[in-house]
C-alpha cells in the first residue's frame, strides 16, 4: 500500500510549510467537528511521514494493530486536510480504511510477524479468528463495488450506457483539459481521445463497468480460483486503464484482490508448469 | 476478542455501512458515490471542456479588488494549495459549481433521507453559498478582516470552454466566461464559517 498512500497525497508535499494555512472552502464532516479549519502543510507531511511508516510496521506484523490504528488517524488527518480544501470528497482510501479498521480488531499481529516472535506464549490463533476479517474485508470490497454501481444508476440509469455520452464527455475532458500543445495534440493522453470517438467500443465499455461493479458480489461464489483470477484480472485492467486514460488513481487498489481473495490454488497450478520450464531451460 | 463480540461488531459494522445505502450518505467511510457519474452533455449537439490553465493559475489566479478599491493578484502559492485543489477552486467553486456529491444528495425526487430531513421531494439537501465560502477563505487564509482596507470584496476569473460536435467531436469555436465574486456587507456580522 505504500506506492497507493504516496500517490494519494504526494501533493501536499509541495506546499511550502512556512506559507499560509489555508482556510478549508468546506470541511470534511469529523475535521467540522473538531474544529479544524486550515491546512497545515508541515503537519501534512509529518502525518503522510506517519502514514508511511506505520504502513510497513503494520505489513512487517510490528506492533501490527497500534500500527493499523495509527494509519487509521494518518489517513483521516491526510484526507482531510486535501478533501476540505475545495469540498470534494474523494474516496480511494474507502476500502483500505474499512479494511484497517477491521484489522484492528483482529489477533492479525499473532502469526507470522514481528510481534509473534516477541511474544512467542501467545495463545494458538483459531480457525474463526483468522478467517472473519478477511471474510469481512471481502465482503466491504464487493460492496465498495456494488455502491459505485448503485450510485451510478441512480444518477444517470441507462444514460450511462446508452450512446456512449457520459463515457465520452469524460475522456473528452481528460484529453483536453490541459489544452491543446504546439504539436496540435491534447496535452492529455492522446489514447483517450481515440477512445472517445469509439462510440461502440464506449457503450461496450460502460456496459462492463455496470456489469462488473452490480455483480461484484458473485466472485464471493466463485470457487474456482481460475474464475476469480479472471474476473478480478479484469477488474485490474478497469482500474490501469482508468488511470492512463482518466488519471483516476484507484490504480494501486487491485492489490487487496491479491491479498483477499485467494489465489493461491491457481498459483500452485501454475507454480510446478513454470517449474518444469525452468527446469528444461536449465538443461 | 471473542466469538460473540467479533458478531457483534460484525453485525452493527454492516447495519451503519449498509443504512447509508438507502439514505444516500456519501460521507467518508460510509457509502460513496462516484464522481464520475454525473458530467452529462452540456447540451444534446455538442460536448464541452473546461480549459484548465496551470500556468495561469501559478502566474495570476484570481484578480482581486480589494476594500480600498486597489487591485492584485491571488495565486495558488499565495493561497499554498495543490495544484488540483487551486483547480477546483478557480475553475468550478468561482462559478457556483459544486463538488459531485453535492449533485449527487441532491439529485431525485422523493427519497428517504428528504422524507427522514423532512424535506420537499426535488428540494436540494447540500446548500452551499460558494461565493461567500470563498471569499471567506481567500481573506482568511491572508489574514485579512472585513472592515480593513486590504480585505478583499470581489474576486474575478475567467475560464476558456472548448466545445466539440457530439456528431463527429468536430472543434467547434471556444467559448469564453467570466465569473465575479463579490462580497456583501450583511456577510461582516456572520461567524467565518
């Protein structure tokens, strides 16, 4: 998750922490709440510093769920501070967030970490104990998909999939947004605009992301591990493709697919294939 | 923690998730709703892009008239924000244009979180004045009060929109707009926020 949290906030590094505190347009509800009305770039940097640290304690199983729980108030702070600035409310670090929290309430520091190795007496993990946050984190994942779908239709319903329109309007804007350079291309990513002229290939593509956000929940059913990989190889491919196109920054996201959803069956399949390969090359 | 605490917590964990459903909560950690989803056609014939100009924003940014009736510049390093923020500022907030989750919550007609609120079906749930909230935020990021003479009662931008055909994405000719912001004197008694 480190490259995901740089990518989210790397931006209010380049503030100057000497220079005004900028007084938020409209904060987020919980810094509303606190009262906090200014963006302090020097505390910006120390909580990304914070984040950033806790991320690798927390993969490294060091003081894991005190590390899970500093991330919780580093992410908060950092999106805040960014998001209250202009009132919008990105939510990249939803899934993450939701699976940290869980997190903290589970024994994931006992196996398999630092903290185990210092306390090596702790009592043996059951099998309900380790399989309930990874359960639960599956299911917020799905979810996370399913609300995007839901959110989509009822804003725009069959509009979305109808002539293209939405999906057009959007890499129009990201083709174009910057300009136009000397050469006479877009100063955005060319692709795009091919992409926007494709109005087939848009309806198609907009049918798809309904398709996979509405019935994101079926890969909780999915048994084989082939099928899985699949469809979460495809969702992958929706979130790279978002990011050249669009600069949609969900791009490190696919990562709680490896984590969360297994694979290893397909990976043990393939791990003997790719075995002998090197093997005969070898020869 | 033990079975019954971890079902507990599980349970009340997905009542408040999946409750901000169906009352369209699009608050940060509940539901969310894309932002993608709601930038229609400007008009069924033609597309159009707003023209985001870095490098204007870095030199210039807003034009400001101040109480004493001078004149300057506001500009991104003056306001220390990042870049995408100073965008959304200049581009869209100068012109009314809220952030998507305002169109979202106030998007439809009779829905639950209206009947819950005891709002009218069609009636916005996000209300925003924009213009003050900017200009309250301009002053105050540079410490000025209203009343001083440096305060700042007006901000002007200026935005290039190009449009295409929705036929053929032909360029169409640009369009040019102006925004002006302008502090009202009612707005000296209130609280900043």
């Amino acid at each position: 998750m480190l490259p995901f949290h740089v990518l989210q906030y790397y931006t209010l590094l380049g503030l100057d922490w000497t220079g005004p505190k900028f007084w938020f347009v409209h904060p987020i509800w919980y810094f509303e709440w606190l009262g906090i009305q200014r963006l302090d770039p020097a505390l910006a940097a120390l909580a990304l510093a914070t984040l950033l640290i806790a991320t690798t304690t927390f993969a490294l199983g060091y003081r894991t769920r005190l590390s899970a729980v500093v991330c919780l108030v580093a992410i908060a702070l950092l999106k805040g501070m960014r998001d209250s600035v202009a009132g919008d409310v990105h939510h990249r670090e939803l899934v993450p967030f939701a699976v940290l929290f869980l997190f903290a309430f589970s024994r994931c520091g006992d196996v398999d970490s630092l903290d185990a190795r210092r306390r090596p007496e702790t009592r043996e993990l059951e099998e309900w104990e380790s399989s309930w946050p990874i359960k639960a984190a599956q299911l917020h994942i799905a979810s996370f998909y399913f609300w995007s779908g839901l959110a989509k239709w009822r804003m725009t319903g069959w509009d979305w999939i109808r002539d293209g329109e939405r999906l057009q309007v959007l890499l129009l804007n990201r083709s174009f947004r910057f300009g136009i350079g000397p050469d006479g291309e877009p100063e955005g990513n060319p692709l795009a605009l091919w992409f926007s002229h494709q109005t087939e290939l848009l309806i198609l593509l907009a049918l798809a992301t309904f398709v996979m956000e509405l019935g994101f929940h079926l890969v909780l059913w999915m048994r084989a591990a082939g099928l899985r990989a699949l469809f979460l190889g495809g969702v992958t491919l929706f979130h790279v493709a978002n990011y050249v196109l669009m600069k949609v920054k969900f791009v490190f996201l696919p990562v709680v697919f490896a984590v969360f959803f297994d694979l290893s069956p397909l990976l043990d399949r393939i791990a003997p294939v790719l075995g002998r390969r090197s093997a005969r090359g070898t020869e | 923690m033990n079975k019954r605490s971890v079902a507990w917590l599980l349970a009340v964990h997905a009542l408040v998730v999946w409750l901000a459903v169906p009352f369209r909560i699009d608050e940060f950690r509940l539901t969310w709703a894309p932002m993608y989803a709601i930038q229609p056609a400007e008009a069924p014939e033609r597309r159009s892009v707003v023209l985001k100009d870095r490098e204007r924003l870095e030199r210039e940014g807003w034009r400001a008239v101040r109480a004493d009736g001078g004149e300057e510049w506001v500009r991104r390093a003056d306001l220390n924000v990042a870049p995408r923020n100073m965008w959304r500022l200049y581009y869209e907030r100068s012109w009314g244009h809220p952030p998507p989750r305002f169109k979202h919550k106030n998007s439809g007609g009779a829905t639950l979180d209206r009947w819950w609120l005891g709002i009218a079906p069609g009636e916005p749930i996000f209300v925003e004045n924009w213009e003050r909230a900017l200009l309250v935020s301009v002053n105050e990021t540079l410490g000025r009060a209203p009343g001083a003479p440096d305060f700042i009662v007006e901000l002007h931008a200026e935005r290039v929109r190009m449009h295409f055909s929705s036929e053929t994405l032909e360029r169409l000719p640009d369009t040019r707009e102006t925004a002006r912001l302008r502090w009202r004197t009612e707005w000296n008694a209130g609280s900043a926020r």
